[in-house]
C-alpha cells in the first residue's frame, strides 16, 4: 500500500503493515494540523527488505526531511531505515496482533546500538511522533515553529478548562 503522496512531502511515514495504519494515521494527522506534507506508505522489514532500503536510499533525495516508521512484533524497520539514511528517524513501537504486549516491538526500537539512533516514542505514540518531526522541521521553519506554539498554548488552555470544571 502506497498512498499518493501530497506535493512534495516532507515527512515519509512509513509501516510494517497495512494493520498499523489505524495508529500510523494519528502521526499523519498531527502533520496536516501543521501543515506539513506527508506521505504513507507499507514498507516491511523482513516481507520487502530491497523496497526497504530502496526507500531509505532514497529518501532525502526525493525531498524529505524526517522519517517517522512504525512496526510492531520484533520491529526491525526503524532501526534499518535508520541504518541506511542520514535522516532522522522517528520510531512508533505497535501493540499489534503478533506482539507480547508491546514490549517486543517497544525494545526493538528502543534499544538501539550506539552509532544508528532511532527517536523512540511511546507505544502506539504516532501522534507525538508527528508532533516530534514537526518539531524537528520547526527548528528551522518560524511558520512551522508558531504553529507549534499555538498547539501548546491550546494544551494549556484545555488544563484551564479542566480547572475550571472542578
Ligand atoms: C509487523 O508485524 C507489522 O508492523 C505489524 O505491526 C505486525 C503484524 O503484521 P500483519 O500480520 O498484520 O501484516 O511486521
């Protein structure tokens, strides 16, 4: 499964199965909220590892800056994307149907050996994976960067609301 990708994406989201999407999709959504262009797509570790590295190889050739990649079981995918890009790599562990309570996938990615870093976040976390790589594009894009501050402040204005209904 390959989702045609908006103009000129960004942001490559990549999974192991199409059975991640309903978690993966949360990544795509928070970047839309920042207006950041992605794409979606299948790519398996060990059923299509030449399409793997394919699109590792050529990821920031084709233009983008982050890869976000989510896998769950023994998930190899981030950290070998990671192996071949000197992008940086987001990882989502994935509590998915084959795993052992998501630990399995969460180690996998977590640990990875020093030399190939791979930015964990929490199981079933694309949603602060997208808002990770939009921050690591706001380092160096103010449009992006306010979007973010206005994201923040709405955080802290539902905690107001919360204060409020007490
Ligand atoms: C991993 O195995 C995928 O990332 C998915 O989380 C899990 C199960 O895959 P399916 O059997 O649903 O295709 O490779």
């Amino acid at each position: 499964m390959s989702k045609p990708a908006n103009n000129s994406p960004k942001v490559g989201i990549i999974m192991g199965s199409s059975s991640d999407l309903s978690v993966m999709q949360q990544a795509a959504d928070m970047l839309n909220e920042f207006a950041i262009d992605s794409e979606l797509s299948v790519v398996s570790a060990h059923r299509t590892p030449e399409a793997m590295m394919e699109y590792a190889a050529s990821a920031r050739g084709r233009g983008l800056v982050v890869i976000i990649a989510g896998a769950g079981g023994a998930a190899h995918l981030p950290g070998m994307v990671a192996s071949v890009t000197t992008l940086p790599v987001i990882g989502v562990p994935i509590k998915s149907s084959n795993s052992i309570d998501g630990w399995d996938s969460v180690l996998s990615i977590l640990q990875m050996p020093a030399g190939i870093p791979v930015a964990t976040v929490a199981l079933d976390g694309a949603k602060n994976a997208g808002i990770l790589a939009a921050e690591i594009i706001g380092a160096f894009d103010g449009e992006v960067a306010d979007k973010l501050s206005t994201y923040k402040d709405s955080l802290k204005n539902k905690v107001q609301r919360m204060n409020e209904k007490l």
